[in-house]
C-alpha cells in the first residue's frame, strides 16, 4: 500500500470516530450516560472495520480530494448507508437496548464531516493556486459569460473545476428579464447583453465567453460588436450541431469564426433513411480529395459502409483523406484509388472489381477564371468525366448516383457553369434510359473549400492587406462544408432519378460584408488597419447567382432544407450529338468550344475571355 493510500484510510478512519464520538455527545446533550459510554468502544472497531471495507470496494480510497464533486458525494452517501445498514444490523443483534437515534445521527455526522473534508481540501487548492502561482501567472484573468442557460452553467462549471487558477469568473449577462440577479454557483447575472461594455469596463473584464449555442448569425455580429467596442477577446462554444451529446467543455472554446456570423441552422437529417443506402453498401467517391468529396467521405463513414472508395486523380490529396479516415474511423474498410473520372478503362477496371452500389461524383474543375482560360479542360473533366463515370454506373447496375453541381449552371455565364449544365444535362437524360437513379444536388459556394474566397481574404488579412473585393454588389450564397455534405447525403436517398434537387442556400451574402466581418474577427478595423480594394469583375463572373431557373419550379420535399426542381426530359439522340462536338472541339479553340457550349444550353451567355499572355519582355527573352 503507498503512502498516500495509508494516509486517506488513516484520515477517514479518524473522521468515522469523531463522527460516532460526535453522535453520542448530539444525543446525550454532551453528557453521555455511563452505560452508553461503555459502548463506543465496543461500536466503534466493527463500525471501523465495515466502512473501511465498503469505502475500499467504491473506490473512495482513490480518487483525489482536490478533484472532489457531486459524484463523489454521492457515493458518499451510498457507502455510509450501506456501512450504517450493516454496522446496525450487527449492534441491534448484540444489544437491544442500544440507542437507536444515535444510528441516525451517526450517519449524517459522517456524512458531513467526510464531506466537508474533501470539499474543504478542493475549496483550499482554489483559493491558494493563484496565491503560489509564479508572479507571471499571479492576476487571473477575469471573465465574463454570455448566456445564463445550461450551456453558460456547464461552461461555468468547467471552468470552476479546471481552469479556476487562470480564470476567475466575474459575472454573466443574459437578456432574459427573469434571471436578473440570480446566482449560479455565486456568479452573478448582473444585466443584458446589450451592457457588454459598460460592464466589461467597470467589472475590469479580460476576456468574454460566448455560451449560446443556439445564437443567430445577427445575434452573433452584434455581440462581437460589443466585444470589440469594449476591447476585450471573446470565444465561443461550438454551435448545437457541433456539441458532443449536448455537453460543453472548455476544450471546445474557440475564436469566433465566419460560420457563426452566417448563422446556418443546424441540419436535421433523416438517419435511418441514409443509413439505408450506406450501411453495408460499397459507396464510391469521387473527387475524395477535395473539400466536399473529403467531408462526403467523413460523413459515409459514420454510417457504417462496407467499403468506402476514395477516387481522387491528385495523389498527396488522397494520401491526406486516406490517413486521416483510417485514424478516425479504424473500422471501415478504406480503398484509396488513384484514379483520373475521365480515364475509362481505369474506371471500368474500379468499377468491375469492387461493384459499387453508390457513386457520389464530386469531382470537377470548379474555379471560374481557370475554366475560362482552360476551357478544353472543363469539357474533358466536367462535362466527359461525368460522363464517364454516369455510364459506368448504369453499365455496372450502380443503384444510385448522385452528382454534385453549381449554383453557376443557373442561366450560365462562365465555361464552369455551362459545363456542369450539360453535365446536369447529360445525367437527366440518361435516367430516363437506366435503372439506376440518377440525381443531382446543386447548392453555391461553401465556407473554406480549397482556393475560396475565405482562405484567400485570410491570407490577404495575414500579410496587411488590402483585401481585394471584385465588386461592391457582388453576392453569393455560402453553407458550410459539413451542412451541405450531409445535405447530399440525404439528398441521395430521395427521387427515383432525373431529380435535381437544389439546397436552401438561405440568403445571398455581399462579399464586401464578408470581408469586413474576417477583419473585424482578425483583431483589426476595416478600412483603417486593413484596406478593402475593389479590383473588378473577373472572367466569367456573375454580380448575383441563381439556384434554379423558373422553367425548374422548384417545390418543397420533405426534408425543410431541400427543394427539387421538375423534372425536365432532354431528347436522347440531341443529347448525344451535343457531346460528340464538344468532344471534337475540346483540343481546339476556345471561342469553339464557347460556341458549342452555346448550341447544348441556349441560355448560356458566353463571355469574350482572352487568354492570358507572357508580358513582352518575357516572351522577347523566351522568344531568344
């Protein structure tokens, strides 16, 4: 046994004797009869002896006191009650004269006085931490708490328990009325949000914690208003979809980011009816390495896939979600496929070897500018890649195949949105020929993909700006990452092939205001620490997208967040000679490949985009 270990027992074996001595003395007045007296010594080694064995088989003797709390207590509790029962059962056999309120007595005296201890011990190393800490880390930082709901409580309690020598938490502000100054675990709520500032400054206030979960993105913008008027740093807990089992840890703490201010609504899912085309299924993905494929691949493998293939053409991308998915989810079986959609006879030999029954096409050219510039490569990867694999899929008798389009197919002005067009185009029509349901999902930009608007404002932040702007009206819909993976997911799983089911972007978001918020998220002002520049429209650009055209008619489904358009049929044969002379011009020039493009979808507008050329001086010097 260790010395610590003697030095507890030894410590609760001195409190069960005050607690019986004090028992006695309670009961008597302080004036313990003769022939009661003549029992404690007899009481005292079987009430010793029992308790020392029940405390050691709850484990009592080896938790540390210092970490002391309503579990412990309760345990307590339990190990006197059961201790009391069989001390009593013993004593009232061998003495039936034996005061039988002093057992009662007893029990609460021990209950308190051991207790009492262990609290006292952890009230003790809460009060003296910041007094032994080194001068450094002498003055806590003082810390105020948005939110007086669960979240606040349990954020307040994490913090008490674990952080209670760094932190010391002043006060909450709530905007209920009915929690004005009530207490919880002595902190008070001392008004409204709104009063963030005046009383960050009076209560000399270091930091703020944003503890509601369930806050709007208006109601975000406006408290980390507050915050930075009274210039103090902030966190927040993660969102309600982001909780684990709906619990709050300081762990979670984190910067505020975007997505808060943006304010989406957590995604309800429809679980059984995923799990129902995944679970024990071979589920392919295409594009594995991108930011909707990877996150695709993340949520598959949270419903249990039989096989899980990660087609990606780029290998280090591959390798990234290969060996992050076989950490996080050690269990499903992974089969990364180094694998280019529009090479045929590598897909085929994929497809005829692991027989997938569904496909997730997320694979495509996605940048505007490039594709203009690139247009031929639109035609090969987005428009005959999706080819490619569709085919394959109805050859192969894929059950479902979902393909993941663009707000940018709507009434197109770029190469990449008249490619994904026909591609829709192409999809459609072949669901009319197959028994495979084909569906595709269009939704707009995503918070954070590879080469977005956000990492590239982030960058320009870093380096001082300026944060270039294309257009002061530009607006775009945005969703996060996660949300619209998991609204593919369902999305999958309805209509019966041809759908295409668009996704609730909720409201266009001016780009400007996007910028200005990750400035302002960044610690600095817009337009006095960090330039915003206005630098122009670029190739194939629209001022405002579209996420259906009315022709669609886009209804409700029973999912809140999903919308699908009617269905319209393409003509078989017109279909396929468009693909034939996209297919001819995909090597040639650009404004033939434009003009082609303009013969498959009559609405897209083309845009005259010259490619960009060597400066002189390099192509006089590359010319030598």
């Amino acid at each position: 046994m260790s010395a610590r270990r003697a030095l507890v027992i030894a410590a609760h074996l001195a409190l069960w004797a005050a607690s019986l001595l004090l028992a006695f003395n309670l009961r008597f007045d302080f004036r313990i009869p003769l022939p009661h007296g003549q029992l404690l010594p007899i009481w005292l080694p079987v009430l010793l002896a029992v308790r020392t064995l029940t405390y050691f088989q709850l484990g009592l003797f080896r938790g540390l006191w210092r970490y002391t709390g309503a579990r412990d207590l309760a345990t307590i509790v339990i190990a006197n009650t059961v201790s009391t029962a069989l001390t009593t059962v013993l004593i009232l056999y061998a003495f039936k004269a034996y005061p039988r309120s002093v057992i009662a007595i007893e029990w609460l005296t021990a209950t308190m006085l051991v207790g009492g201890a262990r609290f006292s011990i952890r009230m003790l190393r809460h009060w003296v931490a910041p007094v032994m800490a080194s001068p450094s880390e002498a003055r806590r930082q003082r810390i105020l708490i948005l939110g007086a709901g669960d979240a606040g409580e349990m954020l307040l309690r994490e913090v008490l328990r674990s952080h209670g020598g760094r932190w010391e938490p002043v006060a909450f502000l709530d905007d209920d009325p009915l929690k004005r100054g009530v207490q919880i675990h002595g902190v008070r709520v001392v008004g409204p949000i709104a009063e963030l500032e005046s009383v960050a400054a009076e209560l000399e206030i270091d930091e703020v914690l944003i503890a509601i979960p369930s806050a709007t993105g208006a109601e975000m913008r406006g408290i980390v208003e507050h915050c930075k008027r009274a210039s103090v740093r902030f966190k927040t807990i993660p969102g309600l979809d982001h909780l684990i089992d709906g619990r709050v840890a300081v762990s979670q703490l984190r910067n505020v980011a975007i997505e808060d201010l943006l304010g989406r609504e957590p995604v309800q899912l429809d679980m059984d009816a995923i799990s129902a085309v995944m679970q024990g299924h071979v589920v392919m993905v295409s594009g594995a390495g991108g930011s909707i494929g990877s996150e695709l691949c993340r949520q598959v493998c949270r419903f249990d896939p039989a096989v899980l293939l990660l087609v990606e053409r780029t290998e280090n991308a591959l390798f990234n979600v290969h060996r992050e998915l076989a950490a996080r989810y050690p269990d499903v079986p992974l089969v990364p496929c180094i694998a280019d959609v529009a090479d045929e006879p590598r897909m085929a030999e994929l497809f005829a070897q692991h027989r997938p029954t569904l496909v997730l096409h997320a694979a495509a050219h996605k940048h505007v500018p490039m594709m203009e510039w690139n247009p031929g490569e639109a035609v090969k990867n987005n428009v005959f890649g999706t080819k490619t694999l569709a085919d394959l899929a109805d050859r192969f008798g894929v059950e479902r195949f979902v393909m993941i389009s663009t707000d940018k197919a709507v009434n197109p002005t770029s190469v990449m949105g008249v490619s994904k067009r026909v591609a829709e185009i192409y999809v459609q029509a072949l669901s009319q020929r197959s028994r495979t349901k084909f569906v595709t999902v269009r939704f707009g930009n995503v918070l954070g993909s590879a080469g977005s608007v956000i990492p590239i404002f982030q960058e320009q932040i870093a380096n001082g700006g300026p944060v270039t702007v294309t257009h002061p009206e530009m607006r775009r819909y945005f969703m996060t990452i996660p949300e619209a993976s998991q609204l593919v997911l369902q999305a999958g799983t309805m209509g019966n092939g041809g759908e295409i089911f668009i996704l609730d972007m909720g409201e266009p978001v001016r780009i400007a205001d996007l910028a200005r918020d990750l400035i302002t998220l960044s610690g600095f002002t817009p337009d006095v620490d960090i330039e915003i520049r206005f630098s122009g429209v670029r190739p194939g650009e629209k001022l405002f997208e579209e996420l259906s055209v009315d022709a669609e008619n886009a209804e409700k489904t029973r999912h809140p967040k999903i919308f699908v358009g009617r269905f319209r049929p393409h003509p078989w044969e017109q279909v396929k000679r468009h693909l034939d002379e996209l297919g001819k011009v995909a090597e040639g020039r650009p404004a033939d490949i434009r003009r082609k493009f303009a013969d498959a979808v009559p609405e897209y507008r083309p845009q005259h985009v010259p490619t960009p050329q060597a400066p002189a001086a390099a192509a006089k010097k590359l010319s030598a």
